[in-house]
C-alpha cells in the first residue's frame, strides 16, 4: 500500500543525490518554503477559537501559565524581546486581556528567513475567581510578564464540576 507522500516528487524522504539536486533548483526551494508556510498554518489550525487572537493569526501567542493558590491568581506570560511599553494589560469583566505588538529590529530586505512573531497580538484569558481590580500588580523581567490577581473575599468559583459517575 502506498502512501500519498510517496507520490510527491519533493517529499523529504529521498535520497541525498534527490536532494542535492533540489538544493540547487530554485523553484524546488520556492515550492519547500511554500509548503513550510501551509504546514504552519495548519498546525494551529485544530487550536481552540479560545486561542486565536482578534485578528485569527495569533495561535495561542504569547504563551501563559496560569496558577492559582488560596490568596490569589497569578498569570505569567512569556514575551521575548519585548519590554513594558510594549504590552497593554486589562481586566475585563471575567477575564484577563493582554495585548500588544512585536517588533522586527529588521527590515524586510535584511531579513533571509524568519520564523520569528511579529505583529500586534491579543490574548483573553478567562478568570475562574473574581478578583479585587484595585489591587491587580503586574512585573516586567526578562521577557515574563507576572500579573498578580488578589482573589475578592467572597470568590467562589465561576464554574461548577461535574463528578462522573460509573455507567
């Protein structure tokens, strides 16, 4: 049985000699970038709407850990090269928005190959607890943002668990 790989003639699977050939042809490597540009539009594509920021493309950018303890919820954020100036941090009604744009230090005719996010960027994280907003802290240091989220008195769980019983 064959594969539907094996009857694409640029799949990666070949020999050395296959590829050498394909490293000097340049519609080979138009048509190797083309494909790494679908291959990575797809791989998020399966991502919860949850995810995508407001203009689709985000897939879940920057990545987030939320933590929660007795006192408080903490959220850490992971944003490379980017500073302070560079985020806008919200509360929103039943959830945390955190929102910005990445630059390039580069222009585009310096650039040869990239895989580096750039752009403006919005994720919404939804709080399980309601939390004090007068006293909400957030921390810049070395590409972690740390917002720090003081649970209200009265927090009680926005969502109910449901116990699974045994069929």
């Amino acid at each position: 049985m064959s594969l539907m790989t094996d009857l694409i003639p640029w799949t990666r699977n070949r020999g050395t000699e296959l590829q050498q050939r394909q490293a000097r042809d340049p519609f080979t490597s138009l048509q190797r970038e083309i494909n790494r540009v679908f291959d990575d539009m797809w791989r998020g594509f399966d991502a919860p709407l949850a995810r995508f920021g407001r203009d689709g493309f985000g897939f879940g950018w920057p990545s987030v850990e939320l933590h929660e303890s007795d006192k408080e919820l903490t959220l850490t954020a992971e944003l490379p090269g980017m500073s302070d100036k560079d985020v806008e941090i919200l509360l929103e009604e039943d959830s945390l928005v955190l929102r910005g744009e990445r630059r390039s230090a580069h222009t585009d005719n310096e650039r040869q190959f990239s895989e580096f996010f750039y752009g403006r960027f919005e994720r919404q994280i939804p709080l399980p607890v309601e939390v004090q907003a007068d006293k909400v802290t957030a921390a810049f240091k070395d590409g972690l943002l740390t917002v720090t989220l003081p649970k209200a008195a009265n927090a009680k769980p926005r969502g109910k668990r449901i116990a699974i019983q045994k069929a």
